[in-house]
C-alpha cells in the first residue's frame, strides 16, 4: 500500500473494533451483542492499554496486578449484571482501580487525579500522558530463537508484554490500533517461528507494522489535537474532506448522517476511553456497510468480510470514480444569486456543503488544501454579503481558490527541489536546524524525530504523480506532532500562535517563522564536546543518531550561528570520530579534538 494512499485516508483505519480475540461470524448490520462480546473477551489487553497510556512510568508486574481485578470485575459482572458497580462505566471502573492500588498514585505522581471525579479525572489522566518518551527505557530486544521459545512457552504473557510496551510508548494511539498491531504481532511471530532464518524473517515483516503504527499514531495525534485546541466544528471539517473524496458518490444527507457517527466517536478515541472508543468505531463501520449501495461502489467484497479483515480492506480500497454527472464546479456557491441568503440560514450547513462539493470535485488536493480553499470562501463571502452587488463580488471566488493552491504548490515544489538538490542527510540536516531554530525548547529526541518525519514525507511522496496532495498531508501531520494534542502544550509565542489560531493555515503560518528570539541557551556548551569511545562502538543507523542528536545540540546550544557555520562544525565532528576512533587511543584523541571543535564553535 502506498504511503499517499494510507495517510490521504488513514481515517478510516480507525472505524473498526479489530481484536485478537475476532468473532466468528460477519457482522453485516450494527450487532451491538458483538461489540459486548469482543471488549468482555478483550477486557485484559483493554487494562493494559489504558493503564500503560496513562501511567507510563508503571512496571509490567503493576500492570498485571490491574488486569487481575478488572478480569474479575468483568466475571462478577457476568455473574450478576444487577450488582451496583456493574452499572458504572467501564472506564471509570479502570481509572478507579487504578488509584485504589496501593501507594501507587504517590510512587508515579498521579494522586492529583486521583481526587477528582468523572470527566475531570478522565481529563487529568490524559493531560499526564507524555508524548516525549525518552525518560522509559530503550524497547527491550529478543533474540528470535529466544522470542520464538518465550511465545511459545506463554503466549499470554508474551503478547500481554509487547502491548504493554508499545501502549507506554504510543500513549495518544487508539486502543483498537493497538490490538490490531498486537495481532500483526503475533501472525508475524507464529510465521517467522516456523521459518529457518527468523532474524531475517521478523526484520522484512516488521516494517509494514511499524509504518501502519507510525501512521496511524501521527493521523490520531493530530485529529485530536484539532479537536482539543480547535473543538468540533474543526473536526468536522476534517471529516467532511476526507469522507468527500473518498465516496464522491454520497448524497450530502447521508454524508452528514455517517459525520455525526465519525465525529461522535473521537470524544472517547481521544480521551483515552478505550471501551467507548470500540463501541463508536463499530457503529460507524455498521453504518458504512449497511449503506454501501449510496456511499461507494469499490466496498461490496469488503463490507462481506468479517472484522477486522473489512476495515483493513476499505483502507486499502481506490477512492471511488467521480460520477459522470458531477461537473467539474459546482455553480450554486459562486454563481447564484442567493447566496448570502442561503448562507445566512444556516451557516454550518452551507459551508459543510461548500466543503463537500469542492472535495468531491477535486481528488488531487490534500486535506488541509480543501480547508484552506473553505477558509478563503468564508472570509470572501464575509466581506461579499456586505457590499452593494454580493454576486459580483463572489463571482471572483473561483479566482482566490486558484490562487490559494497556487501559493501552496509553490511550497511543495520548493520542498521536492530542496529533495532533489540535497540528498537524504543533507535534507535532513537542513530541517533539524531549521526545527530546532524555531522550537528550540523541544527536546532533543522529539527534534530528531520531527526531522526524520520531514525527509520520510518528501522521500515517500515527491517522486509520485500525486506529489502535491501527498507531501502537503504528510507534512501537516508532521507539523500535526509538533504542535501535539493537549491544550496545555506551550512551545514559544509563534509556534503557539501557528498551532493555535488556524488549523487550515499553521503550514503557510509555519514557513514564515524565524528563529525564537526569546529562547535563552544554556550557559554552557563544554558537555557537547565531551566525545568517548562509545562513538566508536556506533555504526549505521546508531552512528547517525549521534550525529543528528550532536547538530540538535549544536543549535540549542548556538542558534545565532548560520546554517552554514553549523553544517561545517557538523562535518567536524564527523571527522573527529573518523579521526579518533582509527587511533590507537581514541579517548586521549577525543580529549585532545574535543575542544578544538569547542574553540572553533566560540569563534565561529
């Protein structure tokens, strides 16, 4: 599956409750008995999904003592459904739980929340997830023989540790993305176990995982920040873009019928509240699939599937063929004569529309394009609906659309140019200056990790016909991560300002900021030319860490010196550790070259 096509829709790689547990038959209308019957089956990797994403800090054996109690929370509630605490919610049930084991809200510093009740305390445990998870400690490795022997001695506890591990270090992601993982986790396992060379066999088949994790976090990440800094009516807009393109076909009411199901269910996806989230996810699939005929053409096979094997279908399906009778414009918002009037009975609706005609027309935009075209048509008629001829003034609308993609093109072929011209390290090193320039208080993990982002959107998209649409998506989750979900996140002014005042406009916002100038470096910068031997020890990928981390350093360190001062100490330390770890006392050669490069650092 092309990365273009897994971002430009990746929405819908949410709709479905996926599980390791799967039921037996299709689920061809909204079986809510179903649903009930996957999160009772579930209810163990559920615990550890919701415990390891709020409470990161937490050991597995705690997490473990959690799932005991909710495992027989749900079999007494099976017993007798009539028990008073089985009319609660199951989150709520969770949330108290967990702060009913002892000691433990002290120990990981969560007591806070513990006060609180209800929606507060959801809202608390969400707001202490951290996005940086540079404080846990590197994901422990197996050896595949080893893997294979744990698997198979306790596959229970095997898988209950891998979704442990992947749910602390992906705090935002929903949990059925996390159980589908899980269950590509154990196919791949049970596959490679037979196979004679393992090493090889996990190394091929983890990178599709990884990438459909990557992608989803960074397309959840960024939805829910929408929702969180920017409320519904952003979320909205979204969804109507996205839902457009992808079944052009659909009639305007049963799109804003399917939206309220979508938007709905992002409440509970995006505060943490697992249960719900399945429960919302199912509804949508059942309503996609009990509308096939009216939505898309290209779902038939895939709405006979059973779960989790539809959802993955639809994601891999083509958007469906733009209908004959559909125009290239749509007429009513630029040359009618009534438009004010409709606008002005029913604002939220007329733009939706506005939204949906546009989207429909016009496959080859991104999503944030869509958005920016909606926002530009907005401010028109604003100032349309009050001049002496409306008409007149409107009928130029079409002219601003062009304009508006104009300006955006422009900037993705600047980028791809930028591609062409540098080559992989060098484009990087290119965006982790100019990252870290803007956002210098990020941490250093999280700038290289933005970095790496950066040059996997322009790799993947600026060789495919579809360059535009894919690097603009690509790159606004990217930007979707820096500016991260919870409200509380504050970076600098103009970084705040461009994740916070327009969701459709941060990426041109983004490309006009210059380097912090309330940013304070440290005082000093001798540790950063502090080298040992470990430099030595590193190579590939590990070496290239070091290097991407030592020039991250360099600017929080140096944010006065140009990009072409810091290009050229970066070569310098390159060569020392070509230099030092070739002699035949590297650490006395480190301690010698180490500051030189500090001596040339002050002078530059």
């Amino acid at each position: 599956m092309k990365q273009l096509k897994l971002t430009g829709f990746v929405i819908f790689l949410f709709f479905v409750p996926e599980s390791l547990t799967l039921p037996t038959q299709p689920q061809d209308v909204d079986d809510v008995n179903i649903t009930q019957k996957f999160i009772e089956e579930n209810v163990g990797y559920i615990t550890i999904i919701v415990f390891a994403q709020y409470i990161q800090e937490a050991s597995f054996e705690e997490v473990e003592v959690l799932v005991k109690a909710m495992t027989e929370y749900r079999d007494k509630c099976l017993g007798d459904v009539t028990l008073p605490v089985c009319s609660k919610l199951a989150t709520d049930v969770l949330l108290e739980n967990i702060c009913a084991l002892e000691g433990l809200p002290q120990k990981h510093n969560f007591s806070h929340c513990c006060s609180k009740v209800d929606l507060e305390r959801k809202l608390c445990f969400l707001h202490n997830k951290k996005t940086d998870v540079g404080f846990l400690p590197p994901l422990p490795t197996l050896d595949p023989e080893e893997k294979c022997q744990t698997y198979k001695n306790n596959r229970e506890s095997f898988l209950n540790n891998y979704i442990y591990e992947i749910s602390r270090r992906n705090p935002f992601v929903f949990a059925p993305t996390l159980l589908t993982v899980a269950a590509r986790f154990e196919e791949m396992t049970k596959t490679c176990c037979e196979e004679q060379d393992k090493a090889n066999c996990f190394r091929t088949k983890a990178e599709p995982v990884i990438q459909y994790l990557k992608a989803s976090s960074s397309f959840q990440k960024n939805v829910c920040g929408a929702l969180m800094k920017f409320g519904l009516q952003v979320l909205e807009s979204i969804n109507v873009a996205i839902l457009s393109q992808k079944f052009p076909k659909i009639e305007f009411k049963e799109l804003t019928s399917l939206l309220k199901d979508v938007s709905s269910k992002y409440d509970g996806c995006c505060e943490g509240d697992a249960v719900q989230c399945i429960r919302d996810r199912s509804k949508v699939m059942s309503h996609i699939c009990s509308k096939q005929d009216s939505i898309s053409s290209k779902i038939k096979e895939c709405c006979e599937k059973k779960m989790p094997e539809r959802g993955e279908c639809i994601v891999s399906s083509t958007k469906d063929d733009r209908p004959k009778e559909l125009a290239l414009r749509e007429v009513k918002f630029t040359e009618s004569e009534n438009v004010c009037e409709e606008r002005d009975a029913n604002q939220t609706i007329f733009m939706a529309e506005f939204l949906y005609e546009h989207s429909r027309r016009h496959p080859e935009l991104s999503i944030p394009e869509l958005l920016r075209i909606a926002g530009v048509y907005e401010d028109l008629l604003k100032e349309c609906c009050h001049t002496e001829n409306p008409p007149d003034c409107y009928r130029r609308a079409e002219n601003k659309f062009n304009e508006t993609t104009e300006k955006s093109l422009k900037t993705v072929q600047r980028e791809c140019e930028h591609f062409q011209n540098l080559g992989k390290d060098d484009l990087k090193h290119y965006y982790l200056i100019k990252l870290t320039k803007i956002a210098p208080q990020l941490s250093t993990e999280e700038l290289t990790f933005l970095g790496k982002e950066m040059v996997t959107a322009l790799t993947t998209c600026c060789t495919l016909s579809e360059e535009f649409a894919c690097v603009d998506n690509l790159m606004d989750l990217v930007l979707g991560e820096l500016c991260g979900i919870n409200e509380n996140r504050n970076i600098n002014p103009d970084v705040d300002h461009c994740c916070k005042t327009n969701f459709a406009f941060r990426r041109p916002c983004f490309e006009g900021l210059e380097a912090d100038k309330t940013y304070v470096p440290p005082s000093t910068s001798q540790d950063l030319f502090t080298f040992h031997t470990d430099l030595c020890q590193a190579h590939n990928e590990e070496l290239q860490r070091k290097k991407d981390r030592f020039l991250v350093n360099l600017v929080k360190r140096k944010p006065e010196l140009t990009d072409e001062a810091l290009r050229s100490l970066l070569t310098d330390f390159t060569n020392v550790v070509v230099k030092c770890c070739k002699a035949e006392g590297p650490e006395a050669c480190f301690n010698e070259e180490g500051p030189k490069l500090a001596a040339k650092s002050q002078a530059a």
